[in-house]
C-alpha cells in the first residue's frame, strides 16, 4: 500500500505541478481556456497559485499526513469546479479534465486508505 500511495502522490503532484506552472508563466492554453470558459484571465494566476499550493500540499502530506489529505480534497474540488466550469459553457472536451480529476481522486483514496 506504501508504494501506490508514493506513486499516485507523486504523480498527482507532477500532474498538478506542470499545470500550476503553465497557469503562472502566462502560457497562452490556459488564457485560451479562460476565454472558452467565459473566466477573466485575471483568474489565470490565481488558479495556477492554488494548483501549486495543492501540488505541493500533497508532497508535505509525506511529513503531515492531513496537509496531505486536506490538499488532495482540495485539488478534487478545484477539479469539480472545473466541470462546472466546462458544463456551464457546454464544452465537452473532458478528456484532460478526466486525467487530472482521476489522477486527484485516486490520490485522496490512496491518501485515506493509507492514512486513516
């Protein structure tokens, strides 16, 4: 059980990390979903501070397993607003919004699973 909650942690916190990452260098894809998504692109920055704040709130939860575990319930609802934001507009291309959403989802099962 110790390796998969490594690895899915891990791997969530990479996937969360480059995200974060292209959202704070101001890459033009996420500008770009902003406007699909009819968000201001003052929005941008701050959604790329809070994936990096989860991406990183999963590696602390190495040390603290609830940082670990609330950050991983955090990126879920950030995921869910995604969705809703992607519905509200009637976009139906959730294939990378699944990768991320599945990718979160299992690290918060694994997390508790482990953990609690």
């Amino acid at each position: 059980m110790f390796a998969a909650y490594v690895t899915i942690t891990i791997v969530a916190a990479l996937f969360t990390g480059s995200a974060a990452v292209t959202y704070l260098i101001g890459h033009d894809y996420p500008k770009a979903q902003a406007d699909i998504k009819r968000i201001p692109r003052s929005w941008v920055p701050r959604l790329g501070a809070v994936l990096a704040a989860g991406s990183l709130g999963l590696l602390a939860g190495f040390a603290v397993p609830l940082v670990g575990t609330l950050a991983a319930a955090g990126l879920v609802l950030y995921f869910t607003g995604a969705l809703i934001a992607h519905l509200r507009v009637g976009s139906r291309n959730l294939v990378g919004w699944a990768v991320f959403f599945v990718t979160v989802v299992a690290n918060l099962v694994v997390n508790i699973t482990y953990h609690w």
